[in-house]
C-alpha cells in the first residue's frame, strides 16, 4: 500500500529535503509540490536528485486540499499554515498536516512531533506540530534528567547558517560568518518557550549561536540536580532513556556535528557529572535540516500512517 503526499513551500531548505525523503520512501509517493518562487519548475531543481516528474506548482490552499493527499507537510515560513489548515479542514480532515512552522507548537489540538517522547499521541494523529531544530536537541538531552532538575537548565546552542532559511540576513551571510560565531536572540528565543511547555514547564534558558558552517547544530545543556548522581549512573540513566531508539545513540564522548550531519537522527553524549555541585552536563547533536525538520516530520507521517517509524529513514 502507498500513499500520496503533498510539500508546501518546496524551494526553502527543508522543502527541498523533504521532497528528496518523500521521493525515495518506499511507501509514500510525491504528488504534489507548491512554491510561489520556483512555480513550473521540476522538482529535481529545487530538490536535486529527485527523480520524480512532477513540476511546481504556485501555491493554492483549495487546490492542495482538493489532491487526494493522504498527507501533506506545510514547510511554508511562520504564520503562513493558517490557509491549508482551513481548507483541509473544509475538504479533505482525514489528511495528515504536519506543519513544519512554529505555528502549532502550542497548540493542544495538535500532537507534538518528537517521537521519542509523544510516540504513542502520534499514532494515527491527524494534526501534528513538528517541533523546532534547537527544541528538538535540548528536550533529548535534558528529558532523561527532568525528573531530578533542581533549578533552570542552560542551553548553549550552535547551528549552521541554513537554520537561518534561504532569505538574505545577517545569520546566513557567509562572509560575515566566516571563522565567527554570532549570537542572536540570547534570551526569549521561541524555541526556550516551546522547551519549557513540552518539558512540563521546567524552566529552561536558551542562547542560541549561528556559525559559518551550513547544516548541523549542537546544543549543550547544564542544570543542577535535587540529588548526587555519578558519572556511571548519569550514563546509564541517559542509556536506558533511548534503549531500543532506533534514531538515537547514546555515545560517551562529546556528539559532533560531523559525525550527524546529513542523517535523520540524534547523537546525545558527552555527560559530565560534577557530584559535589549535584551538576550535570551533556549535549546532543543533530542535522538540523533533518531530525530537526524534515527527517523527523517524515518519522511522524510514518507514525500517523501506521508505517514502519524508519521507513525511508535508515537510508537516508
């Protein structure tokens, strides 16, 4: 049995990902791609590597909700999902929306997308809410602690300039990037709000970095504890958190972004227990054009669909 999806907003760097996931899944077919800035061009040159046929078309609410979709991913920008939502709703309810914005995150009418932890709200979800880049790595890396949080966590983030989307700015210009880090919302980022909401409402503080590199982020995270951990106990804690994960490892040394770019999951590591202070450190390392958008929105249409979780995935 195959199904039929749908990209909205194709030209950006996740849509192009996506269409590439979803032309090679074993499962899911391409059957429609909207872009107002590449309308009537292949898909293969927006997404190069494609091999399906089909050519962009502008975007059209009505028109994507009137294509027999079984599942259609909004990766248009913030604030731009309201239109598709209504007309599905209008014409096609039973198709699966992920929105890979921000603009149902906080939405409880709308499952959120991080499997390893909302695996079982996702079966069979119809509205899912695909959770951020940075969001994704801090809640890996602190969620097997949450439990035992004394105070706030910090989370230090860094991450490739196409976390910055393909629009010309100061934070994916590459030349004022080159051999620098740059600093940008340092408090009040959306994603420290969405951390703090799907953790239970632990607070979490959030400075995130952009850097001269193009795809992949890590994030570092810190927090007290209310009890006296050991290093061996911390690791096995955080082992047998993601036992049986199939798209995340638990490795002892600091994850690198090298070592994750361009593959669907998530590498969380580097723990570092300090007993005398009750604090703990360790990071998680992700793409964050993949299991921080469209590698992980492709692991909940699985989910919602009834798919293998991987499939399309392990290959990619």
């Amino acid at each position: 049995m195959s199904f039929r999806a749908g990209v909205v907003g194709a030209r950006g760097y996740v849509g192009a990902e996506l269409a590439r996931l979803i032309d090679a899944h074993p499962q899911i077919d391409l059957a429609y791609v909207a872009s107002g800035a590449s309308a009537g061009k292949p898909v293969s040159d927006i997404a190069p590597g494609v091999t399906s046929a089909l050519t962009v078309v502008a975007p059209d609410p009505d028109g994507a909700a009137g294509c027999s979709l079984d599942v259609c991913f909004l990766s248009a920008p913030n604030g731009a999902s309201a239109p598709y939502v209504e007309a599905f709703a209008r014409a096609a309810p039973d198709v699966v929306l992920i929105d890979i914005s921000a603009d149902h995150r906080f939405d409880d009418d709308w499952a959120y997308g991080l499997p390893e932890h909302h695996r079982e709200t996702l079966r069979g979800a119809r509205r899912i809410a695909n959770p951020g880049c940075f969001a994704t790595a801090v809640q890996l890396a602190i969620a097997p602690f949450a439990s035992l949080l004394s105070g706030p966590a910090a989370a230090f983030g860094v991450s490739g300039y196409s976390g910055a989307g393909s629009t010309p700015s100061p934070r994916n210009d590459v030349e004022r990037l080159r051999d620098s880090v740059m600093p940008y919302a340092p408090a009040g980022h959306g994603h420290e709000a969405e951390i703090r909401r799907h953790l239970g409402g632990r607070a979490v503080n959030f400075s995130p970095h952009v850097a001269g590199f193009f795809r992949g982020l890590e994030a570092t995270v810190q927090f007290g504890l209310a009890e006296t951990l050991s290093q061996d106990d911390a690791q096995a804690r955080l082992v047998d958190a993601y036992a049986g994960e199939p798209l995340v490892k638990v490795v002892e040394a600091s994850p690198e972004i090298a070592d994750i770019r361009e593959k669907p999951g998530a590498i969380v590591g580097g723990v570092v227990a300090v007993p005398d202070e009750r604090r703990l450190v360790l990071a998680c390392a992700i793409d964050n054009l993949l299991k921080g958008a469209a590698s992980q929105a492709v692991q909940n249409a699985n989910l919602a669909l009834g798919l293998e979780e991987t499939a399309g995935l392990l290959s990619a």
